[in-house]
C-alpha cells in the first residue's frame, strides 16, 4: 500500500480522506507543516548520534525534550551550507555529473542555527564558507544562461528596416556600406596588397 495515496472511507459528500501528515517542526515558535500552513516545508528527522542529538535540543531551545522517532526540524533553521541540493557523481572519465536531489539532506554534523520567530540571541551565525563547488557551478551557470538570453534578445533584428536606421552608427570605417530597396551591403575595400607600381 502506497501511504504517499489518499485513502478514502466512505462515499458521498462525507466521506474522509486520509493522508500521511507532513511532519509538523518541533521548533517553539515555528509553524511549518501545521494545519494553519498552506506550504509544506522540508523537514530533518533527528540524528542517531546521541552528542548531535543533545547538540539538536539545546539548539532549538527545548530543555529536557526527548524527541520521538517522527520528531523532526524543518529545514528553515538551518544554515545554507548545511543544506546539500546536489548529488555529485565521479565519473569514470574523472569530470563529476551533477543530479538535484528530490529532497534536500543536512551534511554531516549539521544542526539548527537559524530561528527567525525568536529573540535573535538564540540564532546562530556560522563563518562564512565558501560556497560548494556545485552550489558555484549552478549559479555560474544561470548567469550565463541569462546572459547569453539578453544577448539574443538585444541580438534579435525585427526587420531590414531597423538595421537600415542602424546602421550608420554600427558599422565604423574601415567597414562600409550601401543601402539597396531590399538589401544592405556591407565591405571593406583592402588596399594595403596592392602593389606600389603599376607595371
Ligand atoms: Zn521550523
């Protein structure tokens, strides 16, 4: 049974539909995955290792709390570079390929530093790090996309007559042009081949 699938009891108007709940955050203060919230949001079940479990209680400021097995944070309290969005895989030829992951996992030795609902006191800022390699790489990447598309844009000529208004003002000497009804020629006239005297 796929307990992912609403189960439905009953028919007509009444009938119930049941569906396995977002883990609602256990951090004081923080809605996430409640019923009030139109969003869900991802959330991180605790660690097994029982240092960064205590480390994960204290953090979020819940004294003698004794998580249960669904008990989970969500992922707004943690720091950007706790968060990895990417699989990287080797390749045989020694390049990486990168896949998004469906669902975002912690690092290891990660626990919550953020609490946006609660006096800033009880966040904490990590060091600045460099950002991942693929974290960089992906955001190379859109730059250029978005480069290269307000170039084409720019690029893009609409109609012969635009480039006749233009192009006075685009093509510079040594270039030349004429304008013709349906065409445009543009040339450059060489001069520094021909010989010195003429025999
Ligand atoms: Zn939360």
């Amino acid at each position: 049974m796929d307990v992912n699938q609403p189960k439905i009891r009953g028919d007509g108007p009444e009938k119930l539909y049941f569906v396995k709940m977002p883990r609602k955050c256990c951090v004081p203060c923080c809605r996430s995955n409640y019923k009030t919230e139109t969003t869900l949001t991802s959330t991180f079940g605790f660690p097994k290792d029982e240092e960064l479990k205590k480390k994960w209680i204290s953090s979020i400021n819940r004294k003698d709390y004794l998580p249960g097995s669904t008990a989970a944070v969500c992922i707004n309290h943690f720091d950007e570079q706790h968060i990895i969005w990417e699989d990287r895989i080797p390749q045989k030829d020694g390049s990486t390929y990168t896949i998004e992951r469906k669902r975002p996992k912690l690092v290891d030795g990660a626990y919550p530093t953020k609490f946006p609902n609660q006096p800033h006191y009880l966040s904490e800022d990590l060091p600045k790090t460099r950002k991942s390699p693929s974290l960089r790489r992906a955001k190379e990447i859109t730059r250029a996309e978005n480069q290269f598309s307000e170039w084409c844009e720019a690029d893009n000529i609409k109609s012969l007559n635009e480039i006749k208004e233009n192009v006075a003002e685009k093509v510079k000497d040594p270039w030349q042009h004429t304008l013709k009804e349906n065409s445009i020629f543009i040339y450059k006239i060489e001069t520094s081949d021909c010989p010195k005297e003429m025999i």
